[in-house]
C-alpha cells in the first residue's frame, strides 16, 4: 500500500526559492517525498549542485566542504535521519561553519506508520542537545518567515539551525487502496 499526501505542490516551491534567495548553490538530500519539489527545482537549476546522499550525516561534512569553499548550501531531510546525524552534528558545534537543515517530520500528528514515531518525537530535542536551534513550521503562512529566518541565522552567525515541516504543513496521508 502507498500514501498519498495532499496540499504540498502550495508550499514546497516556497522551500527552494527562500534557499535560493540565500545564494545556496548546494542542495544535499536523501530522497524524500516531503522534499520532492524543492530537490526537482534544484536539479533543473543550473547554478545549484544537487547531490543525493546514501546516508544524511554525508551532508554535513558536504556542507562544510562547500563552505570552506565559499559556498553555502542546505541539507533537505526526513527526521528519521536526524538520529544518522547525531555524531556528525559535533562537526558542526567545533568547526562553527553555517548549517542550515530542513526536516520533513514524521512521527508527528496523524502518523500512519508506527516505526516513525520513535525518531519523529525525538529528532528536535536530538537537534537541540547538539546545539542546533530550531524552529516548527505547521502552518503554510510560517515557512517564508521562519525559514528566512534560520538562513539569516545560519548563514550571517555560522550558527547551525534546522526548520522543521511538520504534519500538519504536509498534510495527513491517507492510505491508497
């Protein structure tokens, strides 16, 4: 059985082109559904590298790299992945280079599958005990503002700093028949 998830084409655009406004010129993500039209954007989008990772804790020494570069970039992922980052987020906390994560929750409100619970109440406190600061989005009219925001944040203080998209941005999934 599949999920279908309603209402994200309205906000998800809204995620590139706030990246996009703060020169990001990578894009790192495990694939993700939550993040499917931010990741198709920044594929077609000749002036940023959009790179698939086998595992999230990839994207924050990719990250670092871009930065020590010149280059900033944003790591798109699932909060399932927040706890593959745990050790990685160190990196960070030592370095002090500009983070900026977006989280597609679940384990949140109306989750349909029970694995995702676990990691989906934790991932913000996980982000928080490594000093990354953080912010819940559930409401469409929210993500502009505080996504603008963590990328000021991020990029302006080298602070590390993740916008969480909750459930009730992305919507309730429905089991497909």
């Amino acid at each position: 059985m599949g999920v279908a998830v309603a209402g994200q084409e309205t906000w998800q655009g809204d995620v590139f082109r706030v990246l996009k406004q703060h020169g990001v010129k990578h894009v790192v993500y495990v694939p993700d559904t939550v993040h499917s039209t931010a990741i198709r954007l920044a594929e077609a989008d000749n002036e940023i590298s959009a790179v698939v990772l086998t595992t999230e804790e990839e994207g924050i020494g990719y990250l670092a790299g871009a930065w020590l570069g010149g280059e900033r970039g944003a790591l798109l992922m699932q909060s399932s992945g927040v706890g593959n980052c745990i050790n990685m987020l160190a990196l960070q906390s030592c370095a002090h280079f500009p983070l900026l994560i977006v989280v597609g929750m679940r384990g949140d409100w109306a989750e349909l599958n029970p694995w995702q619970y676990p990691m989906g109440q934790a991932a913000e406190r996980a982000l928080n005990l490594m000093n990354v600061m953080t912010w819940h989005v559930d409401e469409p009219k929210d993500l502009v503002p505080l996504l603008h925001g963590a990328a000021t944040m991020a990029f302006g203080g080298e602070h590390a700093c993740a916008v969480l998209l909750g459930q009730r941005l992305i919507g309730e999934k429905q089991w497909v028949k």
